[in-house]
C-alpha cells in the first residue's frame, strides 16, 4: 500500500527519558517506519528532540516532521512539572484543533497518542479524518486490603480518582464522541472496552508497553538468586508487597543460602522511609538494597545480573515489565488488568486479588518455586525472553501501527 500521512499527537516526547516521554518518541519513531507522520507535541521537548536526531541519524527521520504548540503563557504559568498536567493536557488538546487547522497540513489519519488514559476526551475527532485512539488505559482502582498499610490519604486520593474517571467515562460528552468518531481504539488492556461498552469491532486489546533491546547475551544460569523492582515509591506500585514477601522467603532460608539471595529495589519515593521501617523491623539490611534512580544504562546491567523481576504493581501497565522481559526475567506480579495480562503462565506467575496475608504467602511460594527449582527458573527465563520478542519489541508496536492504518 502506498504510504498515508499521519497526524500524531504526542503530547510528551523525549528520547532520553523513560515512560511516557519514551514512548511519545518511540510510537513516532514507529509510525515513520511505515507511513509519513507529522507529529505535534509540547515546545519544551524540542531541544532533546533535535539533540537526539542530530546524534543518531537514520534515514527513518525522513518521514517525520515536528511542530511545536504550547497554550499562552497566561494560560499555563500555574502549571510546574507534573503539578496541574492532567488539566493542562485537557486545555492543550482543545487548543490544537486550531493550531493544525490554522498550519494547513495536508493527512490522511489523525492519531491521539499520549498522554495514555481513557477518560481524556480527545478532539482530532474535529478535524473529520479517520482518527485513530491510543493505546489508551486506565489504572484500576487498588483493592481495599492493599491500602491498610499506607495513610489514609491515600485510599482518600485512589477513590477519588476513581470517581472522577467515572465522571467522564459516564459524563462527559467529549469523551462520549471521541469514542464514537474513533475509527479505532487501542486499548492497553482489558478494561478499556469494558468501561466504555464497546461493542463494535473498532478496537483491539494490547499492551502499549514495550523496550529496547539491550541484552544481547544469551540467558543462562545465574550464580546469586538476585530480585529486582523497578519503580517509584508509592502505594501504586506495591513496594509493600514486594518487601513482606522477600523477607517471608529469606527467612525460611539457612544462614548460608541467606547470603546467596538479595532484593534491590531501584527508586525513590515518599513512602521511602516506610519502606526502610520495614527492612529494619525485620532486620532485612543484609539482603535488601535501596538503591535511588540511576543512569539508565546502569539500570540495564542490573536486569542483566538479576535472576527474577518482583513487582506485585497495582497498575494497569507497566513499562518496566517489558524491559525485564527482554533480559529474561520471569516477572512475579498480581493477577490483574496491567502487568498480569502481560506474562503468561510460560513465563512468571499471576498471583490472585486475596487478603493481605495470603497475597504474601503466594507470593512467597513463587519465589520458593524459582529457587529451588533451578531448571524452572532456566526455562522460564528463556520464555521470558521469548515473550518479549513475540510482544514487547518497539518493532512489533510498528507493526501493529501499520497494521492499524492499512485497516482504515
């Protein structure tokens, strides 16, 4: 087929950073592979942008054009940082209906790219082109038992969260039209079509997630049983759970194996301190590292020397997973609508919503599983490895792009 343009929207694009900058730049990156993209995004990434095309030519950059649009400054001087950004998002959407209209780009397809939730109304729908939406989720809400442990605030914050998604999913007239006029819908995971009743084939179910591949060394033994989490210390991320189930594990342990296991969890956060409390109280400093963000690269020879990826996360994605994959970590996670449709049964295990104290056990017993059954662990470290090839590779993103577009 002969080459369409797209009109890409991509809010958060920078290629040195990780998440959702990574994947604005990433997601264009892929659209140009095949098609012709024009992407609009915010004036503050355009200097990494240009650095980084200057240092790492590729003839793909031949089918990417950037433009740059940004609210009057009256109109955003109270946002800073990631304070506001939600509403902000909201009014620059709303805003680049007239920037586009006002540049006269000639296109085929319009596509909403990030940031990447569901209650977002887009407005490309406005443009009268075939528009395509996402990938697009949602976190879940965190289940009751899994908060107990943390302030109140933050169940205050989680469930009010909560009901103002509901609010647009059921309320806003915006959203009800962006979900109507799309010609299709990328959803992240199973709950996206739920919420929204989606009954039309106009949508597909995949991960948005995905990584680099930076393991080029074949998966093979290792000689220490190391766990790795990756991820910012907050209730979201189930740090709690991560911690409480290691130290039931190492404490089944002889003194000697003890010394051959270790947990690195690699973040920082507000509940750092409560994460100390609790190495401390089980006197855990032997075996658990805290190790604050670090340079990516450095980052990635952790995976490489770790044997295992802990990470009970309450999210609905996840892009850490992906990156553990690719070294062939077998991931441990809940059973849930982010990282638990990720992995298959191949290569980690999905553990149950339950009380507390037996999300821990279980927990636990995987760990159990993975060390003591050496040949296991091999084998599903090799399917990890696998599983990221088959669908959490950057090309494969392309490809489902491609794919998308054609259908249109």
């Amino acid at each position: 087929m002969n080459p369409k343009t797209i009109l890409a929207t991509c809010y958060a694009v920078n290629p040195y950073k990780g998440s959702e900058d990574a994947m604005g730049w990433n997601f264009t990156y892929q659209i140009a592979r095949y098609n012709k993209v024009i992407a609009i995004t915010r004036e503050n990434n355009k200097p990494a942008i240009e650095k980084f095309m200057a240092e790492n030519p590729d003839i793909v950059y031949q089918n990417i054009t950037f433009f740059y649009f940004d609210l009057p400054y009256w109109m955003r001087f109270w946002k800073k940082g990631s304070r506001g950004a939600m509403l902000y998002y909201y009014m620059w959407q709303r805003g680049i209906i007239a920037f586009i209209k006002k540049q006269e780009l000639q296109f085929d397809i319009t596509h909403n790219v990030n940031f990447h939730n569901d209650w977002t109304p887009s407005f490309l729908y406005k443009l009268e082109k075939p528009m395509v939406w996402g990938p697009v989720g949602h976190h879940p809400v965190i289940p009751n038992q899994y908060l107990k442990k943390y302030a109140t605030h933050y169940f205050i914050k989680d469930r009010a969260t909560w009901f103002i998604k509901k609010m647009f999913w059921n309320g806003s007239f915006s959203l009800k039209k962006t979900v109507q006029k799309a010609s299709h819908i990328w959803c992240m995971n199973s709950g996206v079509p739920a919420v929204f009743k989606i009954k039309t084939n106009d949508f597909s179910i995949s991960p948005s997630i995905a990584s680099e591949d930076f393991n080029t060394k074949k998966i093979v033994s290792k000689e220490t049983f190391t766990l790795i989490s990756v991820g910012r210390f907050v209730p979201l991320k189930g740090f709690d759970l991560t911690l409480l189930s290691f130290i039931k594990f190492i404490n089944t342990l002889s003194f000697d194996e003890r010394k051959n296991c270790q947990l690195k969890l690699i973040g920082t956060g507000p509940e750092k301190a409560f994460y100390q409390k609790i190495i401390a109280e089980n006197q855990a400093e032997d075996c658990v590292e805290i190790i604050e963000w670090i340079d990516r690269l450095e980052l990635m020879k952790m995976y490489e020397t770790s044997s295992v990826f802990l990470f009970p996360s309450h999210e609905g994605a996840g892009m850490v997973v992906a990156e553990a994959l690719s070294f062939g970590l077998p991931v441990i996670c809940l059973d849930n609508e982010g990282p638990g449709e990720f992995i298959n049964v191949d290569c980690g295990f999905a553990i149950p919503h339950s009380d507390y104290t037996n999300t821990i056990c279980e927990l636990e017993k995987a760990i159990q599983t993975l060390y003591y059954d050496k040949e296991l662990l091999l084998k599903m470290s090799v399917a990890a490895r696998k599983q990221y090839e088959e669908k959490f590779t950057w090309n494969s993103r392309g490809e489902k792009l491609k794919n998308i577009y054609n259908q249109l």
